[in-house]
C-alpha cells in the first residue's frame, strides 16, 4: 500500500512506529477506520441507496478534479 493509500489518520501511525511495528499500527488503524468510518457509510448507503451517485458521474468527478490539480 502507497502512502498516498493510507486511510486518514494512519499516516501519523506509520511515520511514528518502526519496522515491522509499523505495519501492525497501520493494520490496527486501518481496521479501527473500517470498522467506523467505512461502516457507518455502508449502513447509510444501505438505509438510502438514493444518496448515492451512479458510477459514471463519480468518474467525471474524479477526472475533473484530476484536471484541475494539473493545472
């Protein structure tokens, strides 16, 4: 996993531990951001699937966003 991968707030674990301690810090916070975050947007998603966007337009999103960092 890239750094730029890192879910939020893990980042700070990985640049504190060292060697192999640093990798089960960021699994530690990487499950405690999965089982927060990420669940919570799943019940959410799952209680109201309209809030969500078709597939087509979180790419144009994305890429629009991709072309104004370049600029």
């Amino acid at each position: 996993m890239a750094a730029q991968d890192v879910p939020p707030n893990t980042q700070a674990a990985k640049d504190d531990a060292g060697g192999e301690s640093s990798e089960h810090t960021i699994d530690g916070a990487i499950e405690g951001w999965l089982s927060t975050d990420v669940a919570e947007t799943y019940d959410r998603m799952r209680a109201d699937p309209e809030r969500g966007i078709p597939l087509d337009a979180a790419f144009q999103r994305l890429r629009r966003a991709r072309g104004q960092q370049r600029e």
